[in-house]
C-alpha cells in the first residue's frame, strides 16, 4: 500500500469523519466555537475525542494489513494444493 489514495472510498470517508470530529472536540474543548445545547459540555466533548479515535481505526489497520501483505506475502497466502510438490533430493544434502 503505497498511499492513503489506495484505501477503499468508505474507509476514507470514515477516515475524514474522524478527523473532522477530533477537529471540532478541541475547538469545542478549548471554546473557540459553541456547539448546541446538548453538545456543548466536557463531557460531550471527550465522547467526540473516543469517536473520532474509534473513527479513525479503520484506515490504520487497513494501512498495517496492507503493510504486512507487502512485507511477508507468505503469511497471507494460503499454498497451492493443486500444485506438485517441488520436493525431491539432491545429489548436496548432507543425509546420503
């Protein structure tokens, strides 16, 4: 995964979510906007905080999955049965 682009559409929706309601928790937190009135407390304010993170999670694991799939390809791929086995002996081991 070389970019945040290559991520599905949803994820990246939800990914902006996120990051749109952390904005909006600390501009709310630190009272430079006023939310409505049963938004508009410290409480609120830190659920908006834990649902932005929630929000954001995602797009990270997408990101590492996608990183471990790049890194060690054999750990996601499941082998081939339908293949012959490429296991014979050779004339170099050292069991002869």
């Amino acid at each position: 995964m070389r970019s945040l682009g290559s991520l599905p559409k949803p994820v990246l929706i939800i990914e902006a979510l996120g990051m749109a309601l952390l904005g909006i928790a600390w501009l709310s937190l630190k009272g430079y906007i006023n939310l409505p009135a049963p938004f508009n407390g410290t409480t609120w304010g830190i659920a908006m905080v834990f649902l932005g993170i929630l929000f954001m999670l995602p797009a990270a694991v997408a990101l590492i999955w996608g990183m471990g799939q790049n890194l060690a390809p054999l750990l996601f791929k499941t082998p081939d049965k339908t293949k012959p086995s490429q296991e014979k002996d050779s004339d170099h081991d050292a069991n002869h």
